[in-house]
C-alpha cells in the first residue's frame, strides 16, 4: 500500500479535530444593547429571595411585576422576582 494513501484519513482525522477545536474556542459577541441600570426599591430587596440576580431587576410595564435576568450556560432568560415564599413581587 502505497504510504500517501495511508496518511489522508490521519490528515482528514487531524483537520477536523482541528475545527473542532477552534469551533469551541470561539466566543459570542459581546452584546451592544444593554438595559439601562435601574435601582428597586429597599422594599422590595427585602423581600425577595436573596437567590435570585438583583442586580437585574426592574419593573416591567406590561405586568406592573419586577423581573430579573436568569443567567445559565444555555440562555438567559427574565423570570418574576419572587419572595422567599414563592410569591411575585409587584408594585402597588
């Protein structure tokens, strides 16, 4: 067997063990929009669970509710803020 023809599939072995490589290396872009930072109120802090990201917190239009951003390897998403007993926090 002719020593060329044995080396492609460890050539084509290596290459795409190489894009893979470098695939997981890369990086999403940095997001260019990011909310306006806005305090809650003392009151509110107190009551939440301390488990959950104050630090994102706001107060939505739509429902009148505070959310906050839920951050995982996956996705981020917006959840009710919650008390330490399970209920939505919102305002008046």
């Amino acid at each position: 067997m002719n020593a060329h023809k044995m080396h492609r599939p460890v050539r084509g072995l290596l290459c795409a063990g190489a894009l893979l490589s470098a695939a997981a290396c890369a990086t999403a872009p940095a997001s260019t929009t990011q909310a306006p930072e806005v305090t809650i109120p003392q009151e509110v802090v107190a009551m939440a669970d301390p488990r959950q990201n104050l630090f994102t917190a706001r107060l939505r239009a739509e429902d009148n509710c505070y959310w906050y951003a839920h951050s995982n390897p996956l996705e981020t998403t917006l959840l009710p803020l919650r008390t330490t007993d399970g209920r939505p926090i919102c305002a008046g």
